[in-house]
C-alpha cells in the first residue's frame, strides 16, 4: 500500500485487528492510536512507516492486545512499564 498522512483512530471500539505496516503514515503516534481502539484489539501492527517521536505513555487498558509491532520507525525514548502493565497478554 501507499497510505499516506497521520493516523488518528477514534471511536473503533469493535476493531479486533488493524495492520497498517509497509505504509506512508508519518507523524507522532497519538494516544488515540491506543485509546481509541483499545478495548477489542488483539493485533496492531504499525511496523515499516515513518512514525516518529516517543510511544505514547497513553494509561488504556488494552486487554485484549496480543502483539503490537511498532518495528522500522523513527520512534524514540523509553517503552513506559504501564505499557507492560495495560496490556497482560503481549506475547
């Protein structure tokens, strides 16, 4: 794919899988990424865009959320333990 811009997902609330690797997306990853599908997602996969900045310390309870793949970014900084915390069935 060729999807460009910044990713904004709110109110996707039945969301169970979203893969958007090996796109254009650019920008910081904003709370809403997380927060805004966060309680039916089981796999996010974000890898291989042009995300940049730091992962979002967001406090969402993503139960549900198995892998999350944020590979080939520009992220930086720290991976906050609440992450760990929110979501209990990272593999």
């Amino acid at each position: 794919n060729n999807i460009t811009g910044q990713l904004d997902v709110n109110e996707a609330s039945s969301l169970e899988y979203l893969y958007l690797y090996d796109n254009k997306l650019s920008g910081p990853l904003l709370p809403s990424v997380f927060c805004g599908i966060s309680t039916s997602l089981i796999d996010l996969r974000l890898n291989n865009n042009s995300f940049f900045g730091n992962i979002p310390d967001t406090g969402c309870s993503m139960e549900r959320l198995e892998l999350l793949s944020l590979a080939q970014n520009e992220l930086t900084g720290p991976i906050h333990n609440t992450l760990g915390i929110n979501m209990p069935r990272m593999r």
